[in-house]
C-alpha cells in the first residue's frame, strides 16, 4: 500500500498572529510554525496502515523552503520519504493554484491513497484536499474519524450535518482527516535522527511541468484587519453566587434580549 | 457577462437546510443589485417539493433532479450535475452555506470549473468583475478582504451570519435530464445525532464547558442549554480528556460557532478557544479565577464557582421564562 500524505506549515495555534504595515500578509518574523495540525492525524493514520499492510508513506508539502521542517516532523513520526514542492510563484498562489501543484507531484508517484488534513488552520478553507481528488479524478472522503482499507476498497467514518456517516469508495482515493481519528504518536529521539537521513526531494513547477500560469491566482487577500474589539465587558457583582447569576439572568434577559 | 446566481441547496427529510435559505436571502440580495435571477438548485429525491419554499425565500427557478445517484448525498454525481448546470446556465456567482456538505463540493468544484472559491464567508459585495468577500483567517484571528476573478465565483457563507429572508422570487420548476454517473464514494448508514442534539456551528445559542468542569459530568451545562435551546460545547482541554466528543470542540482545531450568545463555563479562554467562538453576538463568562482571559472578550463576566453560579442561572432564568 503506497500512501501519499499532503501536510503543511502553519502557524503555532497558540501564537498572536500580527499583521505587516501594508496590511497585505501576516508578519511572519519569530512565528512559531507547526505541522497543520490535521494533518498530522493523516500521518499517524498513513503509518498505521503501512504498519498493518506494509507499502510506503511519502510525504508532499507545498511551501516556502522552511516548510522543510514540517516534512522533517512527519519523517521523524515514520513516514519514509519526502517532497517539498516550492516555486516564488506558489507563494501567491490560491488553494486551487495550490491542489494544482500537488496534483502534479503526486502524479509522479506510486499511490493507492492519499491522506490529508480536513484543513489548514491557517487560511482555514478546507478546498485543497477535495480539488486535488478531482485533479487526480479519484473519489475522496472528507473529515473521516475512521479508515478501514478493505481489499481494494475502504470503508471509513466520518462526520456529516447531523450526525456521522460510513462511506464505502473505491481506491485509490483521497481521505482528509478530522480530529478524533487516532492519537498522533510523539516522534522518538531515534526518529529524529533518522528523519535527517531521510530523502527528500526538492521540485519547482519546471520539474512538476508546470508554469506559473497553471498556479495563476483567481483569488487574492488585498487587506487584512482585525475583528472589531469588544467594549469592556461588564462583571457581575453580588454578595453569592446566587445574587450574581440572578443579576446575570436579568441583564441577559433586559439588557440583551435573550429568551 | 450573465448577472445571475446559482444556489445549491441542502436538504433533509427535515426541509431545507437554514444555511440554505440564508444563502438564498445572499444570493436574492446579489441578483437583485445586478438585475439577475436566483436559481435554486437541490438535488435528489424530494427536492421538487421543496420548490414553494425555496420560492418564498427567493428562488426564481427551481432545478430539481430525482436521478437515483443523488440521493444519498455523494460528492461525484452531485458535482457532474452541478458542474455541467452551471456551465450551461453561466452565472456570476453561485452560493452554499458552508456546511460539512459544502465541505465535500467546494474543492471539487473549484478544480473542475476553475473557479476561484472562498469558504466562510462573512460579507460580500461586486465590484466590477470582481467579487469582494471578507472571511477569517486563522481561526478567525484576522479577516480577510479577499478579490476574485473569474467566473463563476464560488462562495460558502458561514451559517448563522446572513439572514434569511422571506421575499417571493417566481419559483418555476425545471427538471433536469442529464444522465448522472454513479459515485466511487458512496454512503453506506447514516448515524444521526442523538436525538434533541442541537448542531453546534447552527445553533443560536452555545453553552461550553472547559477544563473548570473538572470530569465529563455536563448534565448541568445541558440543563442551561436546555432553557436557552442552546447546543453543547466544550473547549479543546474538555475535549484532549476524553470528556466530551471531538465534534463538540470549539476552537480553531474543532468548530467555529457565530451564535447570538456563547456562554463559558469553566473556560480559561486559550487564542485557539477564542478563535472559534469571537464571532458570537453576546459572550457571557463564568469562571472562579478573575484574571482568566476570558473575561477579555466577555460582554458579562461572573467571577465564582460554575457549580454553584450555573445552576442558579437556569433557575434563574427558567423563572424568567414562566
């Protein structure tokens, strides 16, 4: 079973995200960055099956040349090989633009599935992982909380608009990863040193055949703000807790008109 | 270049999903600035009856396709409609609240039409050719004012932020001949919520719990949201204890929620916690440490011991209520 995990970096969840001068990009300088963290529920997931059914776990990451570490973190978990795919041109480059070029890589590669976080919680638009299935003309499942590879099929979980649902799709096929699928696995000491022996391979849009042009963006940011600040809050005061949540109720109910 | 503006609407045998009607109240708003129609699009079983309804909130036409592939709900078959539909129908722009539904087209659809998409979106306007939408970022951390080209524009309103309105669009009903391919991804059960179970990211009213609940005992955040006919959340800490599910989550790794109140309980309020629920109208905070950060983005603050304060509150506002 050949896998294929498409991880990105993004931003610590935890940090303060500020915003450059002319308001067009975040600043970036002392950022924490992190794995996505959905995505590393798609690596822990690809190494499980491999550990069950044997095969190979290669990583892709689009990314500027730091995003280098994120793969480094899933060849550290276990994962076996690694492709960075960075071009200037990516760097304002939409999500479509962005499916385009991993489509492309993973064109190039042995794969019976592909894992992927349900999505980045840096531009949070979960569209990556869908449009690189229909790039690849291949079925996907989106936010599955269980995958189950049953022959040349699999059988997966995942959440739904009122509920959960099970869903049968033929492979190979594209499975994004929603939170409560496994427990991902801290990276051992050993791991870590074997990660840096690992091969990864380094690919522009030249190598993927690719131009610019195929990665156009049709979307672009043109301003970044911060949402309104709130006015002061209020505290409620009272001598119990029963005087306070008795006040609580009535500015609810007279003041903000809830009920 | 054609002003008009397809909606895909979702639908169970509960009716139209709300983020839908709100998309079409979006979708009326633009067609009506632009001199365009609203075409309502629900696909599968069951989606003609739905057409006096969709009509009363704005659909000029109805298309309406009963082929077996569509129902249950499969990404692929619904997208060969959709995309062939819409490249005939050409219009400006076409609208899906943002829904786990919308979660499985949007992608997909972006690539197969080279449309540019923008998901959770929080207002909209056209400005010449280009469609201007603002959307968070990073959990809602940053907005966004985001420009896209092309047509059509692809665009997931985040529920619960558009209203839905009741205005009469002409409501004439088109079936659809295309043939529909079966899907590779189909689904097998369906495993509802429990009953009662309210979905957090649609709900007008959240309560959370958070690590302050000191065990997975919530009855007594239910209780509260029982009087607000609020759903149930909790924060990541609630959630990595095993407390409560993964699909309660709110937060920048779970679900972000714009209801007309949030109430944390026992919530320290974390960047990523905030980030899920900044959006919320009225935010009310209880907690027993008066320095937690919460208290920051609380429109109404109670310092003291939520299982003393919580319960006097759904008494408190049960009586209220009568």
């Amino acid at each position: 079973m050949d896998i294929i995990v498409l991880v990105k970096q993004v931003p610590d969840t935890e940090a303060a995200i500020r915003v450059s001068d002319d308001r067009a990009a975040i600043r970036t300088e002392g950022l924490k960055w992190v794995v996505n963290p959905y995505d590393e529920y798609a690596v822990e997931e690809a190494l499980r099956i491999r550990e069950a059914l044997g095969g190979s776990v290669t990583v892709v990451c689009a990314g500027p040349a730091r995003s280098v570490a994120a793969i480094r973190s899933a060849l550290a978990m276990g994962a076996d090989q690694g492709v960075l795919v960075s071009d200037p041109a990516l760097e304002i480059a939409d999500s479509l633009g962005v499916a385009r070029a991993l489509a492309a890589a993973i064109r190039g590669l042995s794969f019976d599935l592909v894992l992927a976080g349900q999505r980045a919680v840096d531009d949070d638009a979960g569209l990556v992982g869908p449009a690189v299935a229909e790039l690849l003309d291949i079925p996907h499942v989106s936010l599955a909380t269980k995958v189950e590879v049953q022959g040349s099929e699999i059988l997966c979980e995942a959440a739904a608009d009122g509920g959960a649902k099970s869903i049968r799709a033929t492979l190979p096929a594209l499975v994004t990863a929603q939170k409560g699928l496994n427990d991902p696995r801290f990276a051992s000491m050993m791991g870590i040193m074997k990660a840096k022996k690992k091969p990864v391979e380094e690919k522009d849009l030249v190598a993927l055949g690719l131009s610019a042009a195929d990665v156009a963006p049709q979307s672009r940011v043109t301003g970044l703000s911060f949402p309104p600040e709130r006015p002061p809050g209020r505290i409620i005061q009272g001598e119990t807790a029963r005087d306070k949540a008795r006040e609580l109720a009535r500015v609810l109910v007279e003041e903000a008109k809830i009920l | 270049m054609a002003q008009d503006v397809l909606v895909i609407v979702q639908f169970s045998e509960k009716g139209v999903a709300k983020a839908s009607l709100e998309a079409l109240g979006l979708a009326r708003e633009l067609a009506d600035a632009h001199g365009g129609e609203v075409l309502a699009v629900p696909l599968g079983q069951g989606g003609e009856e739905l057409a006096p309804v969709l009509a009363a909130h704005g659909a000029d036409r109805v298309l309406v396709s009963g082929d077996e592939n569509l129902t249950p709900f499969a990404p692929e078959p619904h997208l060969a409609v959709l995309a062939t539909e819409i490249g005939r129908l050409a219009p400006r722009v076409v609208v899906m609240g943002n829904t786990l539904q919308a979660r499985d087209l949007a992608g997909r659809l972006s690539a197969r039409l080279s449309a540019p998409a923008a998901v959770d979106v929080l207002s909209v306007r056209l400005d010449g050719d280009e469609v201007v939408a603002v959307r968070p970022l990073y959990g809602g951390k940053v907005l966004a004012e985001i420009r896209l080209s092309g047509s059509p524009v692809l665009l997931f309103p985040r529920p619960n932020v558009f209203p839905v309105r009741p205005v009469a669009g002409k409501g004439e009903v088109e079936t659809l001949a295309a043939p529909v391919t079966a899907p590779r991804a189909r689904m097998e059960a369906f495993i509802a919520a429990p009953a009662g179970k309210k979905e957090l990211s649609e709900a007008d009213a959240v309560v959370s719990g958070g690590r302050g609940m000191a065990g997975p005992d919530f009855s007594m955040l239910e209780e509260l949201a029982g009087v607000l006919d609020a759903a149930v959340g909790a924060s990541r800490s609630a959630v990595d204890e095993g407390w409560r599910p993964h699909t309660d989550q709110v937060g920048q790794t779970g679900k972000t929620v714009s209801p007309a109140l949030y109430v944390a309980c026992g919530i320290s309020g974390a960047v990523q916690h905030l980030a899920g629920m900044s959006f919320s109208k009225v935010v009310v905070a209880v907690n027993k440490d008066p320095d937690a950060p919460i208290f920051q983005r609380a429109d109404y603050g109670v310092v003291g011991d939520l299982f003393e304060v919580v319960p006097e509150l759904t008494a408190a506002l049960r009586e209220r209520k009568g």
